[in-house]
C-alpha cells in the first residue's frame, strides 16, 4: 500500500469510473455508498486518491481490489466526518434547559449517536448528562460506519489543540465547571476520564443498510445526513423514528431538516433553530 504522496498530477475520474468504484466496495466489501450523495463522495475519492497516488481509477480499483490494508485506510479516509466537542452551543443548551430535563422522568434512559465518528459529541453529551445528575442511569450507544473512528472514541482520545475552542463551546452552552476537570492533558492529546465513558457503547452500525437495533428516548444524527442523498436521507430518518420511544426526541444538524421525508408528519418541531423534533407517538 503506498499512501501518503501527493501528486502534482491532476487526478480525476468520471461519474461512470465513480459508480464503478461504489459497485466494487459494495461487491466486494459489504459498505454500499450508492446514496451517497455524489458530488461530496466524489470530491472525497478525489482527496483519497491524492493521498495515496493514484492517478487514475484503475489505480485506485486495483488497490482496493488486490490490497485489504489499502482498503481499510481508504474507508477511513473517505468517512472522516467534521466534528467536535459542543458543537453549535445553543444546541446544547436547548439540550440542559428543557430536553435532557423531560427525560428525567424515565428510570433508565437510553440515547443514540449515529455517524458518531471520532466521539467528540457523545462525550459532550455525558458530561451534560454528568452535571444533571443523569449519566448513571443512561446508557449511550455511539455508532459509526468507520471501526478506526470507533477504535479512537473507546479511548477517549480527543487533540488536546482543540481543546481551548471546546472549552469555549462549553461555556457558551451554559457550562459552569471547570472544564479541563473533564480530561488529562497527555501529549498532545486529551484523554476524557473514564467515568465519564463509562456507559458508552461503541459499535460499528451502517445507516444505508442496517437496522433498528434498540428503543431510544433521544437520537442524534448531527450533520451526517448533508452527505446522503434525498433516498438514504429518508430511509435514515425512517429508521430513526422507528427507533424512538412514544414522544422521544431526534436531534439533527443545523443544516438538514425533516421537510422532504415521508414522516415530516410523525414529528413535532421542538425547537426549529436547532433542528430538534418529538416524535407525535
């Protein structure tokens, strides 16, 4: 595997060479990008094969042919989302003021992140859960299509140069700790304590062709869905209602919204700044 040059040489395919790529993933490995949409997963094809030299499609179908390793860093790379720590703060404190305090009321509380990538969110979301006096009666489960991401949550690993922005993003949410209580400083990494990892349930979980897996009171899927088309953009949707308790709760992006799904109506806006819903069951 040779990853790591980048060319001075243009690299570029066609739409016909990016389907055939989406079929070889599909065939071969199991992971269907064929609702992706395709102008964003085009670019990051691009990206991929700038990184590891590719110049042509062929290249880049004979790598993930002939090569597992080449394979796995290419999912990695194609599937890194933006993310970080209380990101759009007034979210997450419509979040502390009037949804995480409804949920309250339930003996056992269960929250899922989907497309949670590297875990900046589901952390945040303990340390509100924490200071509520919540997070020992939730169990948060984190899934991703992408295992390396999931790999990096489970330790809690978060770059420690992000951290002063992070702790920005906290306050401004209406956190009133200490931040830094909530990590250790160890190279150039912050490490988010245990205890606050501790009900997290990391798991591989693909939203184009897996399925319910749970009954969750609250769902998150934040800014994953700008990267599917109008079809997957729907079928996720789908599956999150039927994930959710009676008068359970989703969270999207700031970007995306319910309008041109076919259960628009089986939802109520809670707050549309924030993009959050109640299911009306």
């Amino acid at each position: 595997m040779v990853v790591g040059k980048n060319m001075t040489v243009q690299n570029s395919i066609s739409a016909e060479e990016l389907e055939e790529i989406i079929i070889l993933i599909q065939r071969q490995y199991g992971y269907d990008f064929g609702d992706y949409a395709r102008a964003s997963l085009h670019r990051r094809v691009i990206r991929c094969m700038q990184k590891a030299g590719c110049l042509t499609a062929y290249e880049l179908k004979y790598q993930l042919t002939n090569d597992h390793r080449f394979f796995a860093w290419f999912i990695e790379s194609l599937t890194v989302n933006v993310t970080e720590m209380f990101r759009d703060p007034s979210f997450y404190k419509e979040l502390r003021q009037n949804v995480l305090p409804k949920l309250a009321s339930y003996p056992a509380i269960k929250i899922w992140h989907a497309g949670c990538s590297t875990g900046e969110e589901v952390f945040s979301m303990a340390i509100l859960l924490h200071e509520m006096g919540l997070l020992s009666r939730t169990r948060l489960y984190a899934t991703d299509l992408n295992p390396a991401n999931l790999d990096r949550a489970r330790q809690g690993i978060v770059p420690l140069q992000y951290m002063k922005d992070y702790t920005a993003n906290y306050i401004q949410s209406g956190g009133t700790n200490d931040f830094s209580a909530y990590y250790t400083a160890r190279y150039e990494n912050a490490i988010i304590h245990k205890e606050y990892r501790k009900n997290i349930v990391f798991a591989v979980h693909n939203l184009a062709t897996d399925h319910v897996f749970n009954e969750f009171q609250l769902v998150c899927c934040r800014n994953v869905l700008i990267y599917f088309n109008r079809n997957l953009q729907n079928r996720a949707i789908n599956l999150f209602s039927n994930s959710l308790t009676p008068l359970g709760y989703l969270a999207l992006g700031m970007k995306e919204s319910l309008l041109f799904t076919d259960v628009r109506h089986q939802f109520e806006v809670v707050n549309p700044a924030v993009r959050i819903y109640r299911s009306k069951r």
